[in-house]
C-alpha cells in the first residue's frame, strides 16, 4: 500500500486583510476557512458602513470567537490566528489564538497547521527563553522575516503536509504588506 501526497495549490493564500490594522490567518479545510474569513469580511464591512470606522482589533477578537461559537455544533473546521495591532495599548502586536469552537486567548505568538508541533518549540526558544532565561526580541523587520523563515525552514524539513513557499504578512503602523519566499530548495 502506497500513500499519496498532492499539493492542490502553491499560491493559495491563508490569510485575509480585515482591516488596516488586522489579519486573519487559518488552518484546516479550505472551504470552511474561506466561509469564515468572508463571513467576517462581511460583519466588519457593515460594522465600518454604520460606524464610519474601522473596528479595533480587540473587538474583531471577541466578534470571531462569537462567530466560530454559533457554529459549535457544527463547527468550522478551521484553527485561527487574528493578529493586529491594539489601538487600546499604543499601537503594540497583538496575537489572538482560536480553538475550533470560539475559545481563544491573548499570545505572544502564535501557530498552526500541520506543522505547528514542530514550530512551537523553536518558536518557544527564539521569542520566550530557554531554561527561564528571556531572550532579547529581534528588533528590526529583517531579524524578524529571517527568524521566520528559518523557522519554516526547519518545519518544512520534517513535515510534508507544510508546502514549499512562506507567505510572510506584516501588520504595522503603515498598514499590512505581504511577500513570498521560497521554502524548499531540493
């Protein structure tokens, strides 16, 4: 018996600007992902047409995990990161983490996918410290993307469901930029 492995897209995206200020990022079955993310495209469009603004990220957290939580007994199968900026703490990143279910919590950072048990080990010793020694956060943009990428590089050796390019998507005071980068180079 043989197993069969496709990659059904290469340049399929996972992540969907909200805002100028928010992303959305998901992982799990493409269908249910893109529900969502239009969804919550269209709560946060007529949010902005009765308000004349954009919601904050804080409240497209709480309005996520709503959504997601109308949906429990037929969820979406889909894990999600909402990343932004919080407008209530000077413009600092912000990480939200979402079961399946609604539940979800603030993070330093987060991860999911296929390969997310082998980043969060890596990401646990380059951002929170090994042995409860805290390390210095990289501080330039450039630290942060190669940090990235080698980290994907590392999963990307060990898990063959993770494809072969990064989509890295910045979310910061000038609004949200995406660039791809190979992975995989054999």
């Amino acid at each position: 018996m043989s197993a069969r492995y496709s990659i059904l897209s290469r340049n399929q995206s996972k992540t969907t600007k909200l805002t100028e200020t928010t992303i959305l990022t998901s992982a799990g079955m493409v269908a249910d992902v893109e529900a969502l993310h239009k969804n919550l495209q269209f709560i946060i469009r007529q949010y902005e047409m009765q308000n004349k603004r954009s919601p904050s990220t804080k409240s497209i957290a709480k309005k996520l995990s709503g959504l997601l939580y109308g949906r429990r007994f037929m969820p979406y199968y889909a894990f999600n990161l909402l990343c932004g900026l919080d407008q209530e703490n000077n413009g600092k990143g912000i990480v939200y983490g979402y079961d399946a279910v609604g539940s979800y919590g603030e993070e330093s950072y987060g991860v999911q996918g296929s390969g997310s048990q082998l980043g969060a080990p890596i990401l646990d010793n380059q951002f929170v410290g090994h042995n409860f020694l805290v390390k210095v956060l990289p501080t330039s943009q450039e630290s942060v993307e190669n940090t990235a990428k080698d980290i994907i590089n590392s999963i990307a050796e060990r898990d063959i469901y993770t494809g072969d390019n990064v989509e890295l998507v910045t979310v910061d005071k000038t609004g949200v930029r995406t660039s791809r980068h190979p992975i995989r180079r054999d």
